[in-house]
C-alpha cells in the first residue's frame, strides 16, 4: 500500500473462485486478458485486492494452479485475514477487532450439535472462521437455529451461506464487506482512498462487499443463485451494481466499460499488436505487448512473421544486451535472430506467458527501467523470472515504441528452472 503516494486511481476488490479464476475456463483466457490490462494499464496507480473464502494454505494451492497476478492486499478466509504486499504481512489490528464477542470453542460445540453439518477440511478451520457443509434445502433452517443458540451463549456472530454448500460462521464484525470497510478507512486516514473502488463476486460471501459505501459492484455472469436472491431482495435498483453478461473476469472488464472507471480493452483482444500504437510512450504497455507477441510467436499464432521480427529488430539496440538467467549473455540481436528458431514450438501444448507486477520507474528524460515477473507455464508447469528492461525513447517517435537497451533476467525462486540454456526472453 505503501508503494502509492497518493490515491489510488482505481481499486479491485475480487473474489477468487468463479469471479477472478473460472474453473471451467481449461484456457485460463480471461483472468489472462484481465491480467494484460490490469499491468499495461493499472498496476502502477491502483490497488489489487483478493478477498477469497480460501484460507492461506488453499489460496497458495490456488496461487500454483492458475496464473494470477500478486495483489498488492489479500483477504483470505472470509474477510477474517488481511495482508499486505509479496510477504503476506498480517494486520495485526484487523485480528485485534475481531476478538469481540468471539470465542472459537463455543462455536465448536454448539455446530458439532448439527447432524446436517460436516466440517470442511481442517486447513480451512480458523481462528475466525468456522466452516462446514450443509445441503441447501436445509441451510435456512441450520442457519437460523444455529445462530439463536450463539446468541444464547453469549457471542455476536454472522453466518453465511455460498455456493450453494458451504456454511461459514464469522464474528459479527468480521467477513468481506467488513474488511473492505476497514481497509477503506485505513486509506482514507492515509490520505489514500480510491478515486474509484470495484468489487467482483459470485456467491454469497461476496453480498456484503456490495453494501460498502461509494463502491460499484459487479456480479460475474456465472454468479449463484443467493447472490442473486440477495440483490434482488436488497439491491435491486442500485444502479452501481450490474449482473455481468460476461462470465468471471470478463465479466470485471466488462463492468470496468460499464462504470467508466477507466481504459477496458486488454492487449490480449488486439489481435495485430504492431498496429496499436500509442501516441505517448508507455514503458509497461511495451513490456506487456512484447510477452504477448512472444507468447503468440511460441503458440505459431504470429502471421507477417518476417515483418515482426524485422520491427522488433528496429526497436533493440545494436549494443543492447540480454542476460539470461543462467548469466550468459547475448546481444539482444542475436537473440532476436535466434527467435526463428522457438517460432511455433509451443503449438498445442497448452502454453502461456503473461507478466506480474510491472513497476517502471522513470531514470531521467528518456530512459525508463521497467522491472516485473515474466511467468510461462506449459501444460501444468510454471516458471517465473525477475526481470529488468532498461528502456529508451531517444530519437523515436511514441507511434514507433521505446527502444530496448538491457535485459536482465534470474530465476524466480522455488520455480522450475529450465535446465535447457534457452535464449529466449
Ligand atoms: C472457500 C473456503 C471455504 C468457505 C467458502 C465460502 O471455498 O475454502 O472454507 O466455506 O470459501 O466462503
Ligand atoms: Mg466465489
């Protein structure tokens, strides 16, 4: 949060499961457009906020088999865990406000009384959070029993019904309205509140992010039905929440469009990227529309393949120099000619390239370093680099894109590294 010095010009709140992540998409092709848009276009003036029901454990797991971007804030577990940046910092004062009228053990007793509750895995029992499977002709009844007794025994607690199955119980100032409330709060102290916010979601635990104050809300496409019960009960001619045409991330850019909130068309859409041009220079754009044409070229889906390769030639320095994670380095036109020979041989193995926290920070007039994480993944495998482009835009116009002088790359760690000395970016 700290990386911004003043407000961030759009947030996204996002639910996980069937908003940001399609699980019927085998493709993965719309978090990967919204990917592309979000880092040419967004990620260095906004926030990108996951608020999922997963906890850490299962929002890792979820981390490995899908090629999401890294947030800059993760709610897990309801709205009953908050961190921050890469290392997952927790707020320690969001655990502190959950504490009230909260005692885990009690809510263990009296849930273990219900015979049509099955808990859910261990990883997903919390300190905050209690979680079971309930049948959905028996949730409503469950529910409202369940809690008369909590509220005999003390405690203030909000139980919630998702997906049609699973039953969460949270203390009363818990879940992922609440948690959007407090980080809100914690910005608008910092001098920091969105200019815009936007939440996403599907399923029942998402209801309460639409209730937030100054938030527009979208419901993806595919979204449940007691989302759609709880609109329509509650919402219903709100005009700041839409029920997208568009499943999951499609459905977020779609409503982006909708609201106005800023650019909506994702690189990945512009099916000849040597045609858009920009009449400014953009060192992320650059680096997001360069690993896509890579991508393409990879998958054998580049056409005027010559034509690109004698542009990308133009715009890499003669003297420019790759250095390749293993540390050998190539001037960046031998590997530009040694791209001939990588044309096509991802074809049908199901591969993907996409780019992860594009920060480019401005040297002086002219020249830009741009670093982020380039991630491929073939089939079920991925692998990530750090990378840094030192970019320039002496002598060309912002039509012709900015000039690649150095790139820098090394193994992200924990990742496959390829054993293979490949040449490639
Ligand atoms: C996620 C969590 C689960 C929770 C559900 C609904 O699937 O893993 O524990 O019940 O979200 O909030
Ligand atoms: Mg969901």
């Amino acid at each position: 949060m700290d990386r911004l010095a003043s407000s961030p010009r759009l947030m996204i709140v996002s639910d996980l499961d069937h908003t940001m992540v399609d699980h019927h998409d085998p493709e993965n092709l719309s978090i990967l457009r919204f990917n592309a848009l979000w880092e040419a276009k967004y990620r260095h003036d906004s926030l990108l906020v996951f608020s999922t029901g997963r906890s850490p454990v299962l929002y890792k797991q979820l981390r490995k088999e899908k090629p999401m971007l890294t947030p800059d804030i993760t709610i897990m577990s309801v709205g009953t865990e908050i961190t921050y940046g890469d290392d997952m910092v927790p707020d320690e004062g969001w655990v502190e406000c959950l504490n009230q009228k909260w005692d885990r053990n009690i809510v263990s007793e009296e849930t273990s009384k219900f015979s049509e509750l099955t808990m859910q895995s261990e990883t997903e029992q919390r300190q905050h959070k209690a979680s079971f499977y309930v049948e959905k002709g028996k949730a409503q009844e469950v529910m409202k029993t369940l809690s008369e007794r909590l509220v005999n025994r003390g405690l203030d607690v909000k139980i919630i019904y998702s997906g049609g199955m699973d039953l969460d119980v949270l203390p009363q100032g818990a879940g992922k309205g609440q948690a959007l409330a407090y980080l809100h709060k914690k910005l608008k102290d910092a001098g920091k509140l969105p200019k815009n916010t936007l939440a996403c979601g599907d399923s029942g635990n998402d209801a309460e992010l639409f209730t937030i104050p100054d938030v527009h809300g979208v419901m993806v496409q595919n979204a449940q039905e007691e989302l759609l019960q709880w609109h329509a009960e509650n919402a219903k001619n709100n005009p700041k929440i839409i029920h997208a045409t568009e499943r999951c991330a499609a459905g977020i850019i779609e409503a982006i469009g909708h609201f106005k909130l800023g650019p909506n068309i994702s690189s990945r859409d512009v099916t000849d990227l040597s045609d858009a041009k920009l009449d400014h220079f953009d060192p992320a754009y650059e680096v997001v529309k360069f690993y896509l044409f890579f991508e393409r070229w990879r998958r054998a889906e580049v056409e005027n393949a010559e034509v690109y390769l004698s542009n990308l030639k133009s715009v890499c320095s003669p003297s420019g120099v790759f250095v390749h994670p293993s540390g050998v380095e190539r001037s960046l036109h031998d590997c530009i000619d040694k791209l001939k020979d990588c044309c096509g041989d991802k074809k049908d193995k199901k591969y993907r390239v996409w780019v992860d926290q594009v920060f480019p920070s401005q040297l002086d007039s002219d020249t830009w370093i741009v670093k982020f994480k380039k991630w491929e993944q073939t089939g079920e495998e991925q692998q990530g680099c750090l990378t840094t482009v030192k970019v320039s835009s002496k002598g060309v116009k912002p039509s012709e894109g900015l000039t690649w002088l150095h790139v820098h790359q090394t193994w992200i760690a924990g990742t496959t590294q390829n054993t293979r000395n490949d040449w490639f970016f």
